[in-house]
C-alpha cells in the first residue's frame, strides 16, 4: 500500500476505542427494560418512563460535553475520562439489585460519561488529519464501521452473558468491554501528542471564588448526583431541563 493512502497510526486506537464504546453502551441497552420490569418488577410505564429520560440525557449532554472539551479538556482527555466514567457506571448498574438507589446512580454516571465521550471521539479523530487531507473521510468511515460492529455484536454477548449467568454478569460484561476500549487507547498515547491537551491557563484561572478546575470538580461531582436524585423521586420528566441549565450555568463560570 501507498505510506501516503494509508491512515495515521493513531486511528486504529480510536477505532478500538469506539467498538467497545458502542458495545459497553447498547449492550447495556439491550438489558435496561427487560432488568427493569423482569427483575426488579417496575411496571411498564415507570420503565419505559425511566429508559426514555435516561435516552433524552444520553443525546443532549453531548452539548455540554463538547463546550467543556473545547474551553478546558481537550478531546483526547475528554474521550478518556467519559469512557472510564462509562465504565463506573455499568459496574454499578449490576450492584443495583441491592439498592434502587444504585440503579439510578449508575444511569447518572453513565449519562455523564456518555456527554464526554460522544461528541469529543469524532473531533479527535478530526485532529489526525489535516483539513485538506484525502485520507480524511475513509477515517471517519472506519470510526462509523466500527461502532456499526461493536453495536452488533453488544446485544448478543450481554444478553448470553446475562441468559447464562446473571444481570450482573451482563452489565458487568458491558463495563469490562468498555475497560478494554480505554486500555488499548491509552496504549497508543504517544500517538496523540499533537492533539488538542488540557488547556492549563483556563483550567487554573481563577473566576469568582475558585479556579476553574473547582469549578469543574463541582460539575462532575454534582451532576450525577442531582440526576441520581431526580430518577430516584421520579421526577425524571424534568431530569433533562434541570440538569441542562445547571450545566449550562456551571460551564457558563469557566
């Protein structure tokens, strides 16, 4: 093959990376509604309420996580800290049989991480190319043949996983994918020096009574918990309008 068709070396960890992206994430999917009304006993219209506000945060907080990767994160760290957010948060999605309260936690973080990661996987995969660069559109093909497997294979194995062992085990076979995605990523690291890092002079700039970087730690401290708490008292209508406008207000300080 021609050195100058062939693609940066960097993609085939993005790639990586977004496979298990999309099977951590519709492996768990293809699990909520049945652990919801076949395990823990909700009835219809409370999971299907719960599933279709966890689905509505899911697709907007992509806004928020792209505006906070543009100001301070940089995509690489974006992606990175999104992807193992998801992960927490399969993990405890499957200690949910213990406690209501987890189940809603875990949708939160996975709600969190899903903001992150999203919409800042494609920008980084942008960042490899220059903008006039012929290779530019088969990169972005194979970044969408990848999630097309990941998303095939996900409902298969989770759904085996959790037909032959437990819920636990399924949603634990999620997190565990998604792990894997992060570890072969940050294995290529040398590979995405010249993308977009942390920008340190806004992270450490000091607005109203704290350095941005407080600010951000209140944002990912306090977003999945306010969400957890609006799950939990099934106010989840209004889950998407709030935790938007916190959002929004919070990175408006940064």
């Amino acid at each position: 093959m021609n050195k100058q068709a062939s693609q940066p070396r960097a993609i085939y960890y993005v790639v990586a990376l977004q496979i298990w992206e999309y099977f951590s994430f519709y492996g768990m999917r293809a699990l909520l509604i049945l652990y919801l009304t076949n395990q823990l006993k909700y009835d219809d219209n409370h999971a299907y309420e719960l599933f279709s506000a966890y689905c509505s945060l899911v697709y907007v907080t992509p806004i928020l996580g792209g505006y906070l990767a543009d100001k301070v994160l940089g995509n690489r760290m974006a992606v990175m800290l999104g992807a193992f957010l998801m992960a927490i948060g399969h993990l405890v999605l499957g200690a949910s049989e213990i406690a209501p309260t987890f189940l809603y936690l875990s949708l939160a973080i996975i709600v969190c991480g899903y903001g992150l990661f999203k919409s800042n996987i494609s920008c980084l995969l942008g960042e490899l190319y220059q903008p006039e660069d012929p290779r530019r559109d088969g990169g972005f093909s194979l970044l969408y043949a990848a999630g097309n497997i990941g998303s095939i294979v996900a409902p298969i194995a989770c759904g085996y996983v959790q037909e032959e062992y437990s819920w636990a085990m399924g949603f634990a076979l999620a997190a565990i994918g998604m792990l894997a995605g992060l570890v072969i990523f940050l294995c290529g690291n040398r590979h995405f020096t010249h993308t977009t890092g942390v920008n340190k002079a806004v992270l450490c700039a000091r607005n109203y009574l704290l350095p941005n970087w407080g600010w951000l730690l209140i944002l990912l401290v306090a977003a999945p918990l306010l969400i957890t708490v609006l799950f939990w008292k099934e106010w989840s209508v209004y889950a998407l309008i709030v935790a938007t406008a916190i959002g929004l207000v919070v990175l408006a300080k940064i």
